[in-house]
C-alpha cells in the first residue's frame, strides 16, 4: 500500500520528492493515529478525485489533504500550526501556494471561523464529511476519535467532545459549499445529535 501511496504522491509532487512523500506517509503512520491516519489521508485523496470536476486548483488541493494532518498528537494544541509550518518550508519553490495551503490548514482547527470560497471551502468541507457519512461509518469515525484519547477517562472525554459537538450544532449549517451542505448536511447533524445525546446517557462510541 505504501507503494501506491507514494505513486499517488508523484502525480503530485513529482518524482523528485519521494523524500518528502515518504516522511510524510510515515508521519500519517504514527502509531498514536487511529482516524487520523493513512485510511482518512486515502479517504480525502479519493474525495478530491470524485470532486475533481469542482476542483479549480488541484495543486492546492493535493498539497492541503497531504499536509493538513500531516503533525497530528491528540490534545496538541498547535497541530494545525506545525503542519502548515511544514506545508509552508516544504513548497518553498512556490510561496504562493505555499501560503494559500498553510492558511487552509490552519482553517482546519476550526472548521467554522474565518470566511473562504472556492477550492479552500470545498477542501474543508471535504475534511469533516465523515460528519454526514451513514450511520455504522460515522460510528466507526466517533470510536475512532475516542481510540486516539486512550489516557483520558470518559466523562472527561466526554465533557470535550460532547463540548465540540454542541458547538457544531449550533451552527444552521455544517458546510460551507452547497454540494456538501445539500447532500450530507441533514445527515450530519442527525449523526451528532446521535452521539451528543450517547454521551449524555453515559455511554461512548467504542470500536
């Protein structure tokens, strides 16, 4: 699997950053991941080819799913920061890009805040779809979650996640663009609610 995850990071990058696609298929391969791993970076890779009719920049694309989670320490608080710092170095040849990926990234620790259109709005969205998948995959993504906080005890997993749920349901929307706003929204919120009120019956989604 490695080989053909390195092939589809030449279609990118080139032959010429096997080094950097390497490192970064080894960091999406750290054993502290348990959704946050290869599955979700080969998840959104797949996304963005059954999205590439919408996609305007598929440069900006690829380069954002590779390195959005690419320094990823559960409770790390600068996660976004140090992964769009390594975005922000490793495409030094093109500072554009370069920055318009690090900003995206560091929009991923909050989905919600700041305003973007565009390829930035559908790379986001793309990132949280899992929120709308159906039911026994969204199960599988909330036990995932839960798998990666294996030292926190489960009422105060609870209080966090259950904190960040209601945030979301707050919102009238969960996505930014229509196309995932329209197809997966509703759904979403359902999946959310489900778990929300999981939780507050003292029972967690658990793979």
């Amino acid at each position: 699997m490695t080989l053909s995850l390195l092939q589809r990071w030449r279609v990118l990058a080139g032959e010429g950053a096997d080094a950097l696609g390497e490192a970064l298929i080894r960091a999406w391969d750290e054993p502290q991941r348990k959704y946050h791993d290869r599955s979700h970076l080969i998840w959104l890779l797949d996304e963005a080819d059954r999205r590439a009719a919408l996609i305007r920049d598929r440069a900006f694309a690829g380069y954002a799913i590779w390195f959005h989670d690419a320094v990823y320490e559960p409770g790390r608080p600068d996660n976004e920061t140090l992964s769009a710092d390594w975005a922000r170095t490793s495409l030094g040849h093109d500072p554009d890009l370069g920055e318009r990926v690090a900003h995206v990234i560091a929009m991923t620790k909050d989905h919600a805040a700041g305003d973007t259109s565009g390829d930035a709005a559908l790379f986001l969205d793309m990132d949280i779809a899992i929120l709308g998948a159906p039911w026994e995959t969204y199960c599988a993504y909330a036990a995932g979650i839960r798998a990666e906080y294996p030292h926190i005890v489960d009422p105060a997993f609870a209080g966090g996640r259950g904190a960040f749920l209601a945030k979301q349901l707050e919102h009238e929307r969960t996505f930014r663009t229509e196309v995932y706003e329209n197809e997966l929204g509703e759904t979403a919120r359902a999946n959310m609610r489900w778990e929300l009120e999981e939780m507050r019956k003292g029972r967690m989604v658990k793979g």
